[in-house]
C-alpha cells in the first residue's frame, strides 16, 4: 500500500517540474526560484535566486522652503522633494523628505522719541533803576507819611534817599508809603506807632545811621529780608507784642546791637541766634534784656 501511494506522487511531481521548471521545484520545496524581481510575487524580490519578502527601498528627499518673517526676520519653510534609494536588492523606492528653509525676512520699525532737557545758563539782566532823591521825612501822623513820601518819591518805585526818615504816632498803621526806599543816608526810626508789621520795608538794603524800633505796642513781627547794613546802631526795644525779628540777609552793624524789653521775643530762637551769626559782624557790643529767656 505504501509503495503505490509514492510512486503516483513521484509522478506527480516530475510533472509539475517539467511544466514550471525551476519554480515549480522552488516552490515544492519551500520558496520561488528567481533570476529577478520580475519572476517574483508582488510584494517580493530576489535575493540570491529566491523570492523573499522584499523591503522597499529607502528614499531620500531633499527639500527646499522658503520662508517670510515679519519683525525679527525670522522665518520658517516646508518643502517636498522625490528621491530615489537603493534597498537590498535592485528595488525602487520612493521617498518624500521634508526639509526646513530658512527664510529672510525684513522687518521695518518707527520709533518716536521725546527727550527734555535742562540747562543751566548764565546772563546778564538790568536790575531795577532806583532814583536818588534828597530830603527828610519826619512825620508824626498817617497822613503826614503819606503826603511827604508821596511828593519826595514821586512815581518812583526805587529810591536812593540823602536823608533820614522818622515815623511816630499812634495813627500811623501803615508805611506803605516808605516802600520805595532801598536805603537811607541817614537814620530810620519807627517809634511809637500802631504799626503791626514792618514787612512792608522790603526793599530796604542799606541805613546810613542808625536804625530804631521802639515803643511800638501793636508790633508783631520785624521782617527786613533785604537789609544788608546798618552804619550806625540797631536798636529793638520796649516792643510788648513782638514775637519774631528776622534781619535774614543781614551782614554789618557797625555800632551795637541791642535787644531791649520785648517780653514775648525769644531770646534763644531769635536774638541769640543772630548774635552767634557767623556771617554777621558788630562793631559795637551786642546785649539783650528783658526779653523771653523762658521760650
């Protein structure tokens, strides 16, 4: 039985070889005989006379991109490119690859820019014109000053006066009317008056003689800001209500300096504190009494 079934299979099979040929007898045993892709199945190539499972051949791709970038100049490309790759074997591959390009870009920029400055400068200017004049003024009530100041100055804002000047009075309220004076060749004195300031001398700069404020009950505040000399003395005294002396510019008396019974003046605060001056020098003496030590 065994032998009869073989040798019908034998037959069989030089059959099949006479008709395929060497493919056939690859196939019986195992694989498919080849002399070239072209002898193989899709999806196979020859490797060595026989069909194997090919692998498609590897591509490589080049691409080019252009880009555009904005700002910066910065931009970015994609591009496609075909190429062709071997594999084992004699197959044909695709590829695609993908390149990156660098692009340029141009980019335009306006600013605008705000700067401020400061600078120093030097200059020369004309100062205010002061008129001389000659004369004295010694008035004992308001309207006195008003009317002798007013004929003696005139229109002038500035005055240089060869003269001195003495104010007293209980009507007097005012000295208004002595503004104009930037300095007085002689004496200035403010006795005895209702006046409650003496901020209204404030061009005064220079007195020629000696300067008094005494006796006036009503006076609060002594306040000469430009007042640079005294030739003579500079007596304050037996002022009640005067709280504060200020004499900020104040240089040279060339006499004494004396503060006088003016009980709510501070002593330390205002009176010392011009005595220690450095700036200031006192030809005579300087003394104080019967102000407010207690301040």
């Amino acid at each position: 039985m065994r032998i009869g079934l073989r040798r019908p299979l034998l037959l069989c099979l030089l059959a099949l070889a006479a008709l395929a040929g060497a493919a056939a007898c690859a196939l019986i045993a195992g694989g498919y005989a080849c002399d070239g892709d072209q002898n193989c199945p899709t999806g196979m190539v020859c490797v060595e006379s026989r069909c194997e499972a090919g692998t498609p051949g590897e591509g490589e791709g080049e691409g080019e991109g252009e880009g555009e970038g904005e700002g910066e100049g910065e931009g970015e490309g994609e591009g496609e490119g075909e190429g062709e790759g071997e594999g084992e074997g004699e197959g044909e591959g695709e590829g695609e690859g993908e390149g990156e390009g660098e692009g340029e870009g141009e980019g335009e920029g306006e600013g605008e820019g705000e700067g401020e400055g400061e600078g120093e400068g030097e200059g020369e200017g004309e100062g205010e014109t002061c008129v001389p004049r000659a004369g004295t003024i010694n008035v004992s009530n308001q309207n006195g000053l008003d009317t002798d100041a007013a004929a003696l100055f005139g229109a002038a804002t500035c005055v240089d006066l060869a003269g001195s000047v003495t104010v007293s009075g209980q009507s007097v309220s005012s000295l208004a009317a002595l503004a104009p004076l930037r300095s007085v060749n002689g004496g200035l004195t403010i006795a005895n008056t209702s006046v409650v300031s003496l901020n209204q001398l404030t061009r005064l700069a220079h007195v020629g003689g000696d300067l008094e404020v005494t006796n006036d009950g009503d006076l609060v505040a002594i306040d000469l800001p430009a007042l640079l000399d005294v030739s003579g003395s500079l007596l304050v005294s037996n002022n009640g209500s005067l709280l504060g002396a200020a004499f900020d510019l104040l240089e040279s008396v060339s006499g004494n300096l004396t503060f006088t019974n003016n009980p709510q003046l501070c002593v330390t605060a205002v009176i010392q504190a011009l005595f220690d001056r450095p700036s200031l020098t006192v030809g005579g003496s300087t003394s104080q009494s019967g102000n407010d030590g207690g301040c």
